[in-house]
C-alpha cells in the first residue's frame, strides 16, 4: 500500500506522539508498504530547532517526510489554538499537490488537522484512518483550556462528531478511549484499540540489583503539563522521611508550561529536574533507575495514555503509578505485574509506597521483569505495525468494495 502518515509531530522530537509517528512508519515501511509523511518543522516540546517559513523536504531513517511551516508556541491556550490552525492552513495548502495515496492516517492531535485529512480523502476517495492519541476537547475542557458554555468547545464538539463519522476506522490507544468513543455514539466496529509501540527499544531490560549499591532513582520523564500533578509529588517526595532515610533520589526528566511551577516547589538537592534529554543522553538516566513514576491528577479526566509507561516497562524498569483509581494506566500496571497503582487524590501513598518498595531490590527486579515480558507481547513496533497493517487493508478493502 502506498500510505500517507499526516502527524504534526515527528523525528527528532524526542518525547510524546512524534517516536510513535516515526515508530509506526518505520515499521510499515519494513513490512513493505511505501509510506510518506507529512509532518509540521520540529517545535515540541521546545521550539529548538529554529523555524522555517517554507515546506521542505527531508528523510529521517529512510522514510521521506514533508514538513511545512507552523507558528510553535504553547504558553497560552491562545498559543496553542494559533499553532493548530497555523498547521492546519499549511496542510490545507498542500494537500492538492501531494502525491497519490491508498490510505492516509490522521494522528490527533492536531485535532483541527483532521479536517484536510477529510477532505483529502473525499477528493481522492481513499479512505483515511485516525489514530487518536489525545481526545483533544475532552483535555481542552479537563486542564481548564476552554469552558463547558465556550462557544469555541461547543463547535470543536460538533466538528469531533463529524470527523468520527468520516474517519473509516479509529485507531484507540486505551479501552477508556473506546468506552469514550461508544459515548459519543461511535459505532463499535469502526473502534480499534491497538496500544502504543514503545518508542525505545531496550536490548536487554534492567537488572535493578545491580543498582543496590547506589542511591535508589526514581524517574518521572516526559512533558510536564498540569495534568501531571508533579507539583503535588514533589511536595510528597520531600516530606517522606522514609524516602529520605533512603537517600532516594528523583529525576525529572523533561519540559513543559507546569515546569516553572515544579521547579519553584523544589527545596531538597535529592530532585534534580534536568530538562528535555535528546537522544542518547536519556539512556544512562534509564539505566540507573530503579523505579519509573507515571503520574495524573485524580480530579482530571482521562484523555491520553503517557508513553512513557510503554518505556519503563520495555526497560525493565518496574513502574509507580500515581494516578486516578480505575484508570487505563492503571490498569495495565495491574494486569502486566509491573508495579504499583496508588491514588492520585492522596500523593502520600505515592510517597509510602515508594519507600516500601525501594528497599526490596529482588522484588523490583522480578517486577520489572513482569514489565518487560509484557512490553514484548503488547507493545513491540514491530507487532504494532503488524495490527496497523491489518487495519489500513481493511480500510483499502471496504474503500474499494464500496467504490463498486
């Protein structure tokens, strides 16, 4: 199949949807299928990278991607709606020169770039498929971004309901994500749930006994947004005198608009905040770490899956979820073996929980076993670009059948 990857993020960008994005099209492209992306310049989670005010092309690891121009910014909800739109219009632009396609995947978000996605797709008649990583009004209204009565969230609401309607199927990431769906009125068999590949992929997973003789680690790394509730760990963090008695350290690995508010609470030099780490600088944080935290406010619903959960666990690294009881993520905590689930709403358990089981290095280790064997059955790239392939065909199938 010739597949078109629509994904405003991508490669370099080191965290969040674009090593999935890269992840995905890597993998189809090894089953043979001839993929092209269109992607956004690199401005996630910091504009680093400079901007460009013309599409370019380039190749990042054999896979040709176009990249076009955006306005990158993310301090205000203004900020956020201005670079959508600005990538939207570019989108917009270049969609009737792109090349032929069997099948294009739509990555939300950009949750208003699905709509050159539609109308590419029904001026080509191909069918298009969304791989919803973000149920955007869902978070919009949950972080306090637009308002319940907001005339702008009622229309994204409307324009979210057509866009199911239109996609040919919907890749979730999460069963919460299809329960949303189903809400919504989203008929069952358009839904797909096929978890995120692991957007690094772990040789061999820790042996957390080799750590005994250093301080005991624990790892939060990704995008630090309000929904993360870091400030509430870090206040648990440095009250614990039982992790103290540990000399137990916490890194936080990464960037984000609640990263002043985070950093302005740290009091202990036991917390280091490093900031984004590209690369192969992350790799000797991973290694040298014994417990890996994924944490979401409890009074926020949930409306993504944290990718760095399928990272811990494809380490090795047995995982401490501090989130809300009943959640996705902590479902799979629970379900795989590879670590404990404590309540969001009381961030002391995620302190008391911590201390008991940094201690048991043998415990961590066989749990970060549990983890890894799971990370290979479920999130594998190579096993996700598997389930992806079966579901751009059925797509191209019913498309073609459809046609006749």
């Amino acid at each position: 199949m010739r597949v078109q990857i629509w994904s405003y993020n991508y490669a370099p960008e080191p965290q969040g949807i674009a090593p999935l994005s890269a992840m995905l099209a890597e993998g189809l492209r090894d089953r043979g299928h001839e993929i092209t992306v269109v992607s956004g310049h690199p401005h996630y989670p910091e504009p680093v990278w400079g901007r460009r005010a013309r599409p370019y092309r380039e190749r990042r690891n054999g896979i040709p991607v176009l990249r076009l121009p955006l306005w990158a910014g993310r301090d205000s909800s203004f900020a956020r709606m201005r670079q959508d739109l600005s990538f939207t219009a570019a989108q917009s632009l270049i969609a009737p020169i792109l090349p032929a396609a069997d099948v294009v995947v739509a990555v939300t978000p950009s949750f208003p770039a699905v709509g050159p996605a539609m109308a590419f797709s029904y001026a080509r008649r191909i069918p298009w498929v969304m791989w919803l990583q973000d149920i955007a009004t869902d978070g919009a209204v949950t972080t306090g971004q637009l308002a319940e009565d907001s005339p702008i969230l009622k229309a994204a609401r409307a324009f979210e309901r057509r866009s199911y309607a239109s996609a040919d199927r919907i890749v979730v990431i999460s069963e919460a994500f299809r329960d949303n769906l189903r809400s919504k009125g989203v008929p069952d068999q358009k839904i797909v749930r096929i978890f995120n590949p692991t957007s690094r992929v772990a040789a061999r997973p820790n042996d957390i006994r080799e750590l005994r003789s250093a301080p005991p680690q624990i790892l939060a790394m990704g995008n630090i947004g309000h929904s993360q509730g870091l400030d509430r760990i870090v206040d648990a963090f440095q009250a614990s005198d039982a992790l103290a008695r540990l000399d137990a350290r916490l890194v936080i690995a990464g960037s984000g608009v609640a990263a002043p508010e985070v950093r302005a609470r740290v009091t202990s030099d036991r917390i280091e905040m490093t900031g984004v780490l590209y690369g192969a600088e992350l790799e000797p944080v991973l290694r040298s770490t014994s417990l890996g935290l994924v944490s979401q406010r409890a009074d926020i619903a949930e409306f993504n899956l944290p990718s760095k959960l399928m990272n811990y666990m494809s380490y090795g690294i047995p995982v401490l979820a501090s989130v809300r009881l009943g959640s996705e993520t902590g479902n799979i905590v629970e379900v795989s073996g590879a670590g404990w689930v404590t309540d969001a709403a009381d961030p002391t358990e995620f302190a008391t929980t911590a201390a008991a089981v940094l201690g048991d290095t043998d415990g961590l280790s066989a749990t970060g076993q549990r983890g890894f064997h799971f990370a290979q059955q479920q999130f594998d790239p190579a096993a996700v670009a598997a389930h992806f392939e079966r579901v751009l065909l059925e797509a191209v199938t019913s498309n073609r059948h459809a046609a006749r």
